[in-house]
C-alpha cells in the first residue's frame, strides 16, 4: 500500500518515506543496521477481573523458553532476546525475518499477590494471570438487617 500526501489543491503525490523506499529499496535498514528493524515492541492487552489481571503479549514466532518473566518489588519485567543463527553461504534475494530482542516492564499495585502469578505461552500469544490478593478482591454486596 502506497502512502500518499495530500498537497494544497487537493492532489495527492507519494509521501516522502516512499520516494525513499523507492530511491534506496525497501532494505534500507538492512544496509544501514545489518538486519530488519521490522519489528516492534509486542502489543499488550491487559483485562482485569474481580479476582486477577490478565495480561495476553502477542508475539508469535517464538517459544515459550525465549521468554523470561520476573517481578520484584510490584514490578513485572517481561523479556526475550532471540539470537540469530548464521548459515554459511546463504544468499537472500529478500529478507524480512527478524532477529530481536524486546523488554516490556509494568508496574502492578499493592494489591497484587505476585507469589501467585503464572504464566503460559500458547499460539503465539504470552498469557500471564496475576491474582488479587483476598482482600482486594470486590466483595458481593451484603445486606445489613436493621434492629
């Protein structure tokens, strides 16, 4: 898809990032880095229920021992570092595989019981549940009998 740029009256030329493209070739962070920046931090979806936090990071490609999750003081540290692996006498027409490393930190509340996180890696998608501990946990509404 071509990213276009609209000018005053009303035409539309390709945008400066695709003339660049086009001049230099769409490798360019090949050339200037050595690989394919194409990656980017893993997007994050955070739900929280009654009980617990879930926290899903998609990032498929990998396998669940290129992760490493930690937390120390309310701090949940989710990393991975991929190491590529050079094969002699290979030659790429096109490379867009990449080789990366990412590092995601949050900050949990109080009232997390981080003793009870457990994590599990599954099609792709990083799930980790982070439990409340009881009494952060909503209670159901209780009804107070008059006297």
């Amino acid at each position: 898809m071509t990213a276009l740029a609209k000018i005053s009256n009303g035409t539309t030329l390709p945008s400066l990032s695709h003339w660049v493209e086009d001049w230099f070739g769409k490798d360019l962070n090949s050339m200037m880095y050595g690989w394919n920046h194409n990656f980017t931090t893993p997007a994050v979806n955070i739900r929280e229920t009654p009980d617990s936090f879930l926290v899903e990071m998609a990032a498929p490609g990998l396998k669940k021992s290129d992760f490493e999750v930690q937390f120390e003081n309310n701090l949940l540290t989710i990393k991975s570092e991929v190491q590529e692996t050079s094969e002699e006498n290979q030659r790429y027409t096109r490379r867009e595989f990449g080789y990366y490393s990412f590092h995601r930190a949050f900050t949990l509340p109080d009232t997390v019981d981080g003793d009870k996180i457990s994590a599990a890696y599954k099609d792709g998608v990083l799930c980790l549940t982070i439990p409340k501990k009881e009494e952060a946990r909503k209670k159901p509404a209780r009804v107070i009998q008059i006297k």
